[in-house]
C-alpha cells in the first residue's frame, strides 16, 4: 500500500503530520513531503488517519 499526495491540492495545514509523524512532515517552506510513499501493514492506521483528518482531501492511499 502507498500515500499518494496530490500536491496542487494540499495548503499545508499540517493534520496529517500530527496524525501520521514518522510518513511525512511538513518542510521549512510549509510544503508537505512524503517520507515514506510505501507503507506496511503496521503503518496503515496512521496513514488512514493522515488520509482522513486532511481538510481538502490532498491525500489518498492505493
């Protein structure tokens, strides 16, 4: 399973760095970056609630 980010989408709001710290951040400029896109089945529950906390749906998992 993956992250997928739909990067036009996102205005960095930051729900899902809280929600899912050890996936992805935020970077100095305020962009989000993917730390890992693959994730395994340990990390599903943090990613689903990356996914679902994200305001303007920026994010999705495949």
């Amino acid at each position: 399973m993956k992250i997928v980010l739909d990067r036009p989408r996102c205005e960095g709001h930051g729900l899902c760095e809280e929600a899912a710290p050890l996936l992805l951040h935020l970077d100095d400029d305020g962009e989000l970056v993917l730390d890992r896109e693959e994730i395994g089945d340990a990390e599903v529950p943090q990613a689903t609630a990356a996914v679902r906390v994200c305001p303007v749906a920026a994010l999705r998992l495949a």
